[in-house]
C-alpha cells in the first residue's frame, strides 16, 4: 500500500504472542484496507509462527523478515545466516520472503 508516496508495511511486533485467530483477524483487517505487506523477525517471539499458521504466504501477502545479527546469540556467519533464514520459511510457511534483511550485524 502507498499513502502519499510512501510504501506502508504492517510490522508484527504487535503479534508477538496472542492466537493464530487473533492473527488471522488482523489480516483480515489489513486486507480490508487494501495493506498487504508485513514485516516480521524471530526475535519477535511467536510472530512468524502465528503468522504461519494463520497462512499469510497462502493468503497471498508480502513478507520481509529479519535474519540472524547481532540479536541472535551466535554471530552472523554465512551458515548461521542461512539457518535463520530456513527456520524462518519454515515458521512462515513459504518458500520464499520479498527482503530477508540482516539487521545489527556484529
């Protein structure tokens, strides 16, 4: 969704526990308003798993996530990267994300 020019993006820290019928019925409300686009991160506790389960891949939204970085306990090596980003498809539900960005990098 762009509002004067700019591209708006729903974060999901606001998701960070609560029920997948409490997700879904926030997508719903994002649909509704023409807001397609989420933005999320495993350190948002159970963010990409409710999101998973309440099927915002199948449900056709865009999705960014974060990767691992400096709020993961390991270093951001290439294969620590990797895993992250693979344990974050599978939460999703999806085979890909639209930017997996690696944020605080240590």
């Amino acid at each position: 969704m762009i509002i004067n020019g700019l591209k708006v993006v729903a974060g999901s820290t606001a998701w960070w526990d609560g029920s997948v019928e409490e997700v879904a019925s926030w997508l719903d409300t994002l649909e509704s308003i023409g807001l397609k686009h989420v933005d999320t991160a495993p350190s948002y506790a159970q963010a990409e798993t409710l999101l998973g389960q309440a099927g915002v891949a199948s449900r056709g939204f865009t999705i960014d996530t974060k990767l691992a970085g400096a709020f993961s306990p390991e270093p951001a090596t290439a294969d620590q990267v990797l895993k992250s980003g693979k344990e974050s498809l599978e939460k999703l539900k999806t085979d890909s994300v639209s930017v997996p960005h690696l944020v605080a990098c240590r």
